[in-house]
C-alpha cells in the first residue's frame, strides 16, 4: 500500500498609520518571509491521484491549525523516478524550508540514493530495500511491514509463542507476512505452519489442516475481501491477528460478519474517532472510507514538517494515524492502535 513542494519566501512592507517608519521617504521595514513546506505529489499519475488528492487536503487542514501558518506549495508529479527527481531538485533550488514527499517508493528510493538531499525532506514511503537515511532525509508512511512487525510485538507480549501464517497470493500480503515471521522469530517465537490461499484454493483442505492445530495464533495477511472468504475455514478457536489491510474502513455489519473478532492495527482516524487529536481535525464525510486513511497521513505528515521546521526534535507526537516516534535510523516509527472488529466496523480495542 503506498511529495514535495517549495513556496516562494516573500518580503513585505509595514505601513501604518501614524508610524514615522511609513511616512513618504522611509526605508520600507521588512517583514520575515514564513517557512515553506514543499509538498511533492504524484497528482498526474492518474493511479496514485486520488490518494495524492486525500494527502493534500489533510496537509492543508494540519497547516491550517498552526501558529504563523507556514507558506505551502504544491508540487505535481507523475510517478517515474525521473521526473519525482527532477521536481524534488526544482523545489530544493526555490528554497523550500521542508519538502514533503515523494509519495511512491520507487521515488523515495531514487530520492534515498541519489546524494541530492538538500533541503530537510520528509519522505511519505520507505525505499523498496532498507537503507540508512542520508542526511536530512526522514522517511514516514503507513507500512504495512511494520504494522504486521507490531502485531508479532504485541501477540508476543500476550504470551502467545506458536503461530500459524495464513496468506493470500497477493505481494502485499506476502510482504506482511514476512515482516511478521522475521519479528516474530527475532522475538523467539515460532511458526508451526504456513498456508497461502488464491482464488481457486480448495478452502476446506485448509480447514481440515487447521482443525488440528494447537497453534496460539493466526497471522492472517489478506485484503477484506480475500478476508471474509477464507475466515469460516480457519479454527475458529485460535484467535486471528491481521494488519490494517484487513479493512477498507467501511461499516458493515453483514458484509463483514465474518470478521468479527479478528484483532488487527489501525489508526486512531479510522478505530477511534473521538480520539481526542483526532477531534481537532475536521473530518471531510465526503471523502471515500479508503481514502480516510492517506488524509490522516497528510495530517501527520505536515505536523511533523511544522516540527521539523522548528526543529523540536527528538520527535514524539500523538499523531491521528498512531503514535510518532522519530527514530535515530531517520524513519518515523508508527506506532498503531490495536483493534478488533465488532458489528462489522473497527473498534480500539482500548474504548471497549
């Protein structure tokens, strides 16, 4: 699951009434250009638009909220490396104070290895390999790999040692399920089985593979849909522990019966939303259930630019999308609420 932009600084003249300075002839006094956020954007590739688009509108309501609200330009992009590139360059020569972005991992790569850091850079993805951050540049996102890493943390920490992975074919949900297997394995824990399961899987052979499991747990990585078809044919007494991938924000009591129970991570925007930073940002209702979630990463993503630019590091916010934490390694650890589904909707499991 997967922006940069410079504002021009600006001087300005006082003029006020009765003040000598503004008489006729006076040196004109000037006034301190705002800092710029840079916000770099793949809004032409019609692809990643609309997810741009939600990132854009959370931005502007973060900025909207801060003190001496900081000058924002909007850098459009498509989604080649080259041109990602070429704009984050154009945006670091106008003097951006922080750019913001890119958004895809192939541009947060090329960005990551090319050696043209120059302004302080908020990336909004992490590179497509692991890599040390370069200087002035910092990496935040909503990684599924490191969601699926929490779920290992937290499954641990509540004594459960053996588990069972259950996958879909997909390269996202493989990609969950590794980074849960290696945290699990760095924890000490272990995996008596693994399944993957495709379209035309025969789901009773898993069912009975699974009804003589003692297994503590199931690490299920899988989209809703995939979801709710393989859920009645997993051992409906080992509990289920999944991502956010699991759900599409959507409100469903029927359509989602079969997810009932199942514990996964989510952000507070989307589990919890009389959180009480959540409740400072306004909550656009017309915006798609999907789309909720890359709104609340531009909210975060611009507050943590407004830190930056005022340099109150060591970072540690309560953001809408978890818990912020600005590692030494450059990468903003989030740190997402545990939740369960319940009536078909998602709920932190802390409200209950």
């Amino acid at each position: 699951m997967f922006f940069a932009v410079a504002a021009v600084a600006f001087a300005a003249l006082c003029k006020v009434a009765g003040d000598p300075a503004s008489a006729a002839g006076a040196a004109p006094i000037p006034v301190a250009p705002r800092p710029s956020v840079a916000l770099l954007l793949p809004l032409d590739a019609p692809e990643f638009a609309p997810p741009a688009e939600a990132v854009l509108a959370g931005c502007k309501a973060a900025l909207a909220l801060v003190e001496g609200k900081p000058a924002l330009e909007v850098v459009r992009t498509d989604a080649s490396s080259g041109h990602i590139m070429a704009r984050y360059e154009a945006a670091a020569t106008r003097g951006a104070a922080v750019i913001v972005g890119p958004m895809t991992r192939n541009g947060v790569t090329a960005l990551a290895a090319s050696g043209r850091v120059r302004s302080l850079t908020l990336a909004l993805n992490a590179p497509e390999q692991p890599v040390a951050m370069p200087e002035n540049l910092y990496a935040f996102g909503l990684s599924i790999d490191a969601e699926a890493r929490q779920v290992a943390r937290s499954a641990y920490a509540d004594h459960l040692r053996d588990a069972v992975v259950v996958q879909s074919v997909s390269a996202l949900s493989k990609r969950a399920s590794q980074a849960f297997a290696e945290e699990w394995f760095a924890l000490g824990g272990s995996i008596s089985d693994t399944a993957e399961f495709g379209p035309q899987a025969d789901l009773r052979r898993l069912h009975q593979k699974l009804s003589k499991s003692d297994a503590d747990l199931i690490f299920l990585a899988a989209d809703p849909v995939q979801a709710r078809a393989v859920r009645p044919y997993l051992n409906n007494q080992i509990p289920v522990f999944a991502t956010s991938q699991i759900n599409n924000g959507r409100v469903d009591p029927v359509a989602n019966v079969d997810l009932n129970g199942i514990r996964f991570i989510e952000m507070p925007w989307l589990a919890q939303p009389d959180n009480v930073t959540a409740m400072i940002y306004p909550r656009p209702d017309s915006l798609a259930p999907e789309l909720q979630r890359f709104y609340a990463l531009g909210i975060d993503a611009c507050r943590i630019a407004n830190e930056l630019l005022s340099r109150r590091l060591p970072l540690n916010l309560e953001g809408v999308t978890g818990t912020l934490t600005l590692k030494s390694t450059g990468y903003v650890e989030r740190e997402g609420m545990q939740s369960v589904f319940r009536d078909g909707s998602a709920v932190a499991i802390e409200s209950r």
